[in-house]
C-alpha cells in the first residue's frame, strides 16, 4: 500500500539518453523531459489501478500482479509484460511489439519518493516523484 496516492515527477537520470536508446526522436524527447507526468496509484491486493496524467495524455491503467497486458508508451511504443512484487519493489518486465526486446522498470518508495527506474539495452534511467 506503500505506493497508493498521487505521485508528481520531480527530477530525471539520464532519462533523455534512455528514451533516445528506445529509438524516440529528439523533439519527443525534449518534450517528454518536461511532461509533469503524475502517476495516481491505487492498490488493492494483488491488483493496481494506475492513473498516469501528463501535458500529452492521460491514460487509465489497471493490472494485475502476475498478468501480462498490453500498454502503449506515451510515444507510440507498445508494449506486453507484467509486474510483480519482489519484496517492496514493483518490477516490471516487458517486451516491445515491434523489435521483441526487453524493457525493465522497477518502482520503489526511497526516502519518500517514488523512485521509477528504466532499463533498455544497457542504458538505464530513473525518474523521481514526490507525493502531492
């Protein structure tokens, strides 16, 4: 339940050098680094709705621990994969539609932000939110 409320992005690391490995061109880029993306997160057992609202869109997501599902990245990206909890952390494991490679994102609570990192193709990122 650690993760449950609404969480603005704060601070990026190495976020632009990620999205450029995932193949998103530089004027994406350059506006995805300021998106004010907020993510609102609630828990319920074993299932998570997932509210994230940016200036780009908003998107309503809801999963299940375990279950894969399909998800559209704010670029056009697709996606399937699921998240699992390993301990206090959320892992997420997914694989692209378009080139089958693997994209790794983990969410954990330090120090009291939500810490988001990103891991494709040996090039990692993380994003930094604080709770509203």
């Amino acid at each position: 339940m650690a993760f449950n409320g609404t969480w603005k992005v704060d601070k990026n690391e190495n976020y632009d050098k990620f999205m450029e490995q995932m193949g998103v061109n530089v004027m994406k880029r350059k506006l995805a680094g300021h998106d004010n993306l907020k993510l609102t997160i609630q828990q319920d057992g074993n299932k998570f709705s997932v509210k994230e609202s940016s200036t780009f869109r908003t998107k309503d997501i809801e999963f299940t621990l375990g279950v894969a599902f399909d998800y559209t990245q704010a670029d056009g990206t697709e996606l399937n994969g699921s998240w699992n909890c390993e301990g206090d952390k959320l892992v997420g494991k997914f694989t692209r539609k378009d080139n089958s490679k693997e994209l790794l994102t983990t969410r954990e609570i330090v120090g009291g932000e939500l810490v988001q990192s990103y891991s494709y193709e040996g090039v990692n990122a993380k994003r930094f939110f604080k709770k509203e």
